[in-house]
C-alpha cells in the first residue's frame, strides 16, 4: 500500500524530491493529482513512511 506524504506545487519539485529520496534507499512514487492545477503527490510504500518522514523533513526544512 502507497501512501501520499506531500503534494508538490510542480513536476519539478515533485522530480526532486524523489530524487533525494530515492537516493536515501525509499521506493517513491510520484502521481499527477490533477492535470489542470500541476500538482503531483510523492507516495512512499506505508511500512516505510516513518523512516521517510523523518528524511523527508529534513529535506524540506533546510
């Protein structure tokens, strides 16, 4: 099961969060949520999600 941990306001955003992401050793998914807004979900698989969190807000959080 995949679980939504952040929607990005641009595909580029989304592509860089996954990026560092997938660079930490997470499996990550990035979904359009609408094609009209541009904005893109980044999933992670549910057993992993505190791990990713914890990566996750040290990303976004410089």
């Amino acid at each position: 099961m995949w679980t939504v941990i952040y929607i990005a306001p641009t595909a580029k955003m989304a592509e860089n969060i996954k990026k560092r992401l997938t660079d930490e050793g997470f499996l990550v998914k990035i979904r359009p949520v609408n094609l009209s807004k541009q904005q893109f979900e980044i999933l992670v698989p549910s057993g992993e999600l505190e791990e990713v969190q914890e990566v996750f807000n040290a990303i976004i959080r410089p």
